[in-house]
C-alpha cells in the first residue's frame, strides 16, 4: 500500500460518523438546459476551511436506485470532509427521461450537473453502474475530471455468466436492507409525503422495471478496457470481496489498468453500499481521501 493510501486510511478513521436512519436527504429540482430535469443534493461546503479546499465529489449511483438511496448511509461522513453533490440519472427516480439510454449521455449529465451548479472540475465517486459513468465521464470529458473513486466496478461485463441479472438482483437486495434499516412499510399506502417509513419504497418503485432492463442492457455493451490505462487522474478502486455479480479478480484487474490508482478492500457482496455501509464506509473514506491528499501533492507540486 502507498504512503498515499496509507494517509487515506488514517484520515478517514478520524471522520467515521454513520447517517441516522430517519435523516432522509432533502432533494431539489434541477433543469439541466437542453437536456431534462432531474432532482439533486448538494451539502455546500464544509466549515472546516481545510476541508473546503478539498475536491467537490459528484456521487454517482447504483443500477436501480437513486443517488439518496444508494448513498444515504455514507452521506454524513462524506459531507463533513467535502462538498457532495448528488443526483438521479437519466431512467432512475426523477431524472431525465429520453428516447435511449445511454452512457455517453449519463456522462454528458454528470458534467452539465457541474456547470449548473457553477462547478469546475471534481471527483466522480461512482458505485457499479455509477463508476462505469464516472469512467465515461473522464473519457468524455477529461479536463473536468480531477480524480475518481471507482466501487464494486469493472472495465466490462460478461452477459453470458449471467452479470447484469446479478445487478439487478443486488439492485433489489440494497432496496429491501433500506427498507428494514428505515422501518417497516406498507405497499397499500401511498407513497407520498414525509413518512420516512414510506421514502425507500417510493425511491424505489420511481424506476420502472422496463427502465431498469434497458439500462442494463446498456451496461452489458460497456468496455473501457482500450482506453482506461490513460486515465492517469488519482484514482481509488473499493473492492468488496464478496461480490457475486463482478468477480473481485476483475476488479483488481481494473486497478492493475489505472496508471495512478491505490486499492481498498472490504469484506461484503455487492449491494454492500446500503446492505454493508459499516464495512464499505470506512473503505470509501479513505478511498477519497487518498484522491484528495494525491490531488493536495499534486496542486502543491506546481506552486
């Protein structure tokens, strides 16, 4: 392990907070021009004059869930070091709704996002499908890119083992631990207004399942292997240990690719962003954490 991972891991034993069951993230309409709306979050800048010179982080989500779903029980830890914005793509919850669905354009989101909220360049930390986008987004648009946090990730699928079926079955896994963490809910009641026991099942069911299949056929077509060995910005890859749907061996593979990259492991499967947060939190932690200090070095470097 790096001096810079190792920084990492010190840094974030000393930020760990785990994000109240009942503080559902307040989400705001967004009009991103000429392509849609969808909803955001985004917790400013932190008081701590030293963390606000930290990179701002684009929180990018899980196949079948929203950016407060998949990352309500990471949330508060993150927002004590850095500014966090959030939000649901394109075919997931409230956000844009087109004709395809297609990564290039999720990438084109997450950059419109950032120009919206007069953001010039930040750290994608992206979960399954959400890191695929944050490696598309780098591609796409690598002067907005500073650094990424790539988990439970890889650099392609394999349909035929059966790849995107496990997806969305860790999908449905991370809604049901949601719903036990946040109380029991009801399906028969509408699924409306504040009840906090009501917000995970709401979340869930704002994605149709014909949405879902589409997305994920678009997953199945992903391969950044002929180009992910340029991303040359820091990068951290988390890699739970347990998954079922992208073997972690793969995952390590993705990490041997980056030119830049330091590794976090963690006992759990894949749907562990919601259904293991205790043990995925602390890796994530310092998988940014180690972005940032990388980032610090290099800013520092040039003056």
């Amino acid at each position: 392990m790096s001096r810079f991972a190792d920084a990492g891991w010190r840094a974030a034993g000393r930020f760990l907070t785990i994000a109240p069951v009942d503080v559902i993230p307040e989400v705001k309409p967004l009009e991103l021009p000429g392509r849609g709306n969808t909803v955001y979050v985004d917790t400013g800048l932190p008081a701590n004059p030293e963390a606000a010179r930290r990179p701002t982080l684009i929180l990018l989500h899980a196949l079948a869930t929203t950016g407060s779903l998949c990352w309500y029980p990471s949330l508060e830890a993150l927002r004590q070091r850095y500014r966090v914005i959030l939000f649901d793509q394109r075919w997931h919850g409230r956000g844009i709704r087109s004709a395809d669905f297609r990564l290039e354009d999720c990438a084109d989101d997450v950059v419109a996002v950032a120009d919206a909220l007069g953001v010039e360049t930040f750290v994608p930390v992206g979960y399954s499908m959400g890191s695929l986008v944050a490696q598309c987004t780098w591609h796409r648009h690598p002067e907005r890119v500073s650094g990424a946090v790539l988990a439970a990730s890889t650099m392609y699928f394999r349909p035929e083992r059966g790849e995107i079926r496990a997806l969305s079955l860790a999908a449905d896994r991370i809604y049901r631990r949601a719903a036990r963490r946040i109380g029991p809910l009801d399906a028969e009641q509408p699924i409306t207004g504040d009840d906090g026991r009501l917000w995970a099942f709401g979340q869930f069911r704002s994605t149709s399942n014909a949405e879902v299949a589409g997305a994920a056929a678009a997953l199945s077509r992903f391969d950044s292997s002929p180009w992910i060995g340029s991303m040359a910005v820091p990068t951290s890859v988390v890699i739970p240990t347990k998954d079922r749907a992208i073997p972690p061996a793969r995952q390590r593979a993705l990490a041997r690719a980056l030119p830049n990259s330091t590794t976090y492991e963690f006992a759990g499967g894949h749907a562990s962003v919601v259904m293991n947060a205790d043990s995925f939190r602390p890796a994530l932690l310092a998988a940014c954490a180690s972005v940032s200090t990388r980032l610090a070095s290099t800013q520092h470097g040039r003056h």
